[in-house]
C-alpha cells in the first residue's frame, strides 16, 4: 500500500523525581543514623534535604504518595534522633 504512512504516537510517562529522591534520602538517613557518631554529623544533612525534596514533590499531582513517605520517614528519623538526644543527655 503505497502513500500510508505510519505515525508513532510517544507517550511520556509522567514521573516525580523530587518524590523519588526524597524517600531514597530519607532512608539513607535513618540507616546513617543507626551508626554511632556518623548518625549525628552526616544524616541530620540527609532529613533536611528529604524533607525539602519531599515538599517539592507534593507539587506535582504523580506519586505524591512517594512524597509524603520521604517527608515521614524523615520527620520521624529526625524526632528519634532528638528523643535520643533528650534521654541521654
């Protein structure tokens, strides 16, 4: 059949990587603060940017679910680490 032409329809998959990056964020956080003295210098640097990330993923209307789980797990690991801090103090 001579003169059909074939057009190819791209679809883009919308994705979060703000979201992404805050929950891989958070979760190196909470492992780096199982880690004695590492846990206090390197992974309050981790929460903050976890939670910074996760707020700019709640943005977007993909994954934002992802979003709010990096901003929990970094608000918690940072609560635990406090209540640490108060108790043994």
């Amino acid at each position: 059949m001579i003169g059909l032409e074939h057009h190819q329809h791209v679809v883009e998959k919308e994705t979060n990587a703000a979201a992404s990056l805050s929950i891989l964020l958070a979760v190196l956080g909470f492992i780096l603060s199982l880690i004695p003295l590492v846990g206090w210098i390197l992974a309050p640097f981790f929460w903050v940017l976890a939670i910074l990330f996760g707020m700019v993923g709640l943005h977007k209307e993909v994954n934002r679910g992802a979003a709010i789980l990096g901003i929990a797990i970094g608000f918690v690991t940072f609560m635990y680490k406090i209540a640490l801090m108060q108790i043994f103090s």
